[in-house]
C-alpha cells in the first residue's frame, strides 16, 4: 500500500518555496486520494537556536497554512511531531542503524553548522535519523519533498534497507521515495540566485512570505536582485549565467502552470520593469486566498488546536503497531 508522509519545521515564516516545494502538492496528492500523513516536525526545529516562547505558536502558523493551502485534516493526518513518542523511539533505533560515514556526507548538516560543527547540537548532526524515522514510523512509500531534502531521503532508503537485513526483516520498511519532480522544486533565494529560499535566511528580502500582504510582495519582487542585461531573454539558452532571472522565470511558471518556455515566448525581450510586476499581480493573485484563510484560522486557534489533537491520535494508531513490530523484532524483552 502506497503512503505519503511530509513534514514542515516551525522554524519561522514559511515562504514560496515552501509553498511551490511542499505545500502545494500536498494538497493535490490528498485529493488525488492517496493516504496521507503531514507533520509539524517541532522536534527538528529545537537542533537549531529558537525561542521557547514562539515555538507552539509557530507549530500553530504551520499546521494553519498546511490547513489553507488545501490540506484537510479529515481527509489527511494533520499532527505535531513531539505528540507521538514513537518518532524518538525509533530515532535510537536508527541510530544503531546508520553510520557515522552516511551522516558525515550530509550537505544541509555542512550548510547549517558553517564553519564551527564542533558547537552544533548533536540533535543537528542527527537530523537526518529523526527524518527516516519521521517517514517510516508510518511505513511511508512517497515522501513530496524539494530538491534540498533529496540526499536525506537517499539516507532514509540506506536506513531502511540496512534495518531490514541486519534484523533478518526483509520488506519490513519500505524504501521510501522522494516526490521531488514538477517546477518549484527549488525556489532561490531573491538576492542571490545560487542560494535556496529559506525559512532561517536572516535576510527578510531573501523571500516572499505566506503571510505577506500585497504590497510586501509587490515590493519584494521589484527589488529582487537581477543584472544589469536588462531585458528578459526570449530562449532558455539565455538563462544561463543568470540565475536570479531563471528563478523568476521558474517562479512564474510554478504559478502559472507554465513551462520556463512558455513564459519566455510571453516575456521575452520585455524589461523587468514590464516583467516584475506582472510576477507580483499573480504572486498575489495565488497566495492571498491562503494568507486570508491562514490569518482567520490564527486569530482563533481552536479550529488548528482540535485539528491537531484528533490528528495526533489518529498518527500515534497507526504508528505504535508499526513500533511494537519493531521492538519485537530488535529482540527486546516485551512484557
Ligand atoms: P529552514 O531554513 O529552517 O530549514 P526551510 O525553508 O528549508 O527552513 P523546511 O521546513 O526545512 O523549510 O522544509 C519544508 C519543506 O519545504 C521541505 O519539503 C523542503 O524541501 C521544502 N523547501 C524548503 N525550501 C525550499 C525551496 N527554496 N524551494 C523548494 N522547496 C523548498
Ligand atoms: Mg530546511
């Protein structure tokens, strides 16, 4: 049987990356009618610097935007990571799983320590094993991610497959794969197109937000950094060198349902000052339902407090079996 599981951390504003990455197919793989399972994964978001106050509040800015961009919480499982014990658990399980060589590959782990590892959270440099066991607590198949997420769920499948033969347990855990196809795989950043859009990018330019109102986004994209050739190209030929302009161009296509082609043979050879605001009406056009819809369900938290109260009950059924197979298996002494 095919699953899909995802999760989001509460990490701070999520952005059009997130949306176009993650988000948005969520709720088409919903209503195309696959099980789902999604997760505010707030046990990721501690590895990290974070403020203890913000954190349930933020898990509620999540489950708010999964719930507006189409996810429903009777149709999908809608929960927060911390409120089902069975992904710690088998977090130390993975953990005499993997080795110390498969994490050190890790490029996220390099991109988030920078230059001082020696003084990050061992929770950081162990991220990964969390995410595996996020995915195959719920022997998930399908895992909509971005393209950042791809070398992890690579690890994932290594973790699974080396459970299943050092156990003598073959076909026990899926080896999950990553749904990482279709534009918006990669969102860059609005200064610096060789960089991913992301959540914890200090610059507040480098992103548009979900909650941003019309004029935000309006201005953020006319300040996006482009070069000084001035015109957009009209063949994907002439995209080459310049990423800032490709990531528009992608930008507009993810939203549109175009191709990078199609887009260009409407733009081509118009200037930015024709092509930016044109992105900012549609940018607008797409995410202001959402923003509407995010903001009422935050200024009265019950409806996303109850949604993720049922949602972690129905997450912790299907887990535990799945974690009592596992104890037995390991060979635990089981009461
Ligand atoms: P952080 O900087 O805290 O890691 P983030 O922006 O990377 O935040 P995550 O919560 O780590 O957000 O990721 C949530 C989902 O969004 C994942 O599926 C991830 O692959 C996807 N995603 C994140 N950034 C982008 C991006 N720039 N383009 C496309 N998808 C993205
Ligand atoms: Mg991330």
């Amino acid at each position: 049987p095919k699953r899909v599981f995802s999760g989001i951390q509460p990490t701070g504003n999520l952005h059009l990356g997130n949306y176009l990455g993650a988000l948005k197919k969520f709720t088409t793989l919903q209503n195309d009618g696959w099980d789902c399972v999604f997760c505010v994964v707030d046990l990721h978001a501690i590895t990290m610097p974070f403020d203890q106050s913000q954190l349930a509040n933020q898990t509620r800015q999540i489950a708010a935007a999964m719930m507006a961009s189409g996810v429903d919480p009777d149709k999908s499982v809608l929960f927060a990571q911390s409120s089902v014990r069975v992904h710690t658990e088998l977090t130390w399980i993975f953990d005499s799983v993997a080795r110390m060589g498969w994490l050190e590959k890790m490029i996220q782990f390099k991109e988030k320590s920078g230059k001082d590892a020696e003084r990050s959270s061992v929770g950081l440099f162990n991220y990964p094993v969390l995410q595996a066991a996020d995915i195959l607590a719920y022997k998930a198949t399908h895992v909509p991610v971005g393209e950042d997420q791809r070398q992890h769920l690579e690890l994932s499948r290594d973790i699974a497959d080396r459970f299943n033969r050092d156990y003598g347990a073959p076909g026990f855990f899926p080896l999950p794969e990553a749904l990482t196809e279709g534009p918006g795989a990669r969102i860059m950043s609005l200064k610096d197109g060789t960089k991913k859009m992301s959540k914890s990018d200090p610059a507040e330019n480098s992103r548009i937000n979900l909650i941003d109102d019309a004029d935000t986004i309006s201005r953020k994209i006319k300040k996006s950094k482009t070069d000084t050739l001035g015109d957009v190209p009209s063949e994907i030929a002439g995209l080459e060198g310049r990423p800032e302009v490709a990531n528009l161009v992608g930008i507009y296509g993810a939203l549109a349902g175009m191709t990078d082609e199609q887009v260009l043979a409407e733009y081509g050879g118009k200037g930015f000052g024709v092509f930016k605001p044109a992105l900012a009406d549609l940018a607008v056009d797409h995410l202001a339902p959402i923003t509407t819809r995010m903001r009422e369900l935050m200024d009265n938290p019950h409806e996303i407090d109850a949604a993720l109260r049922i949602g972690a009950e129905r997450a912790n059924a299907i887990a535990e079996p799945i974690m009592e197979e596992v104890r037995q298996t390991v060979g635990f002494w089981r009461p």
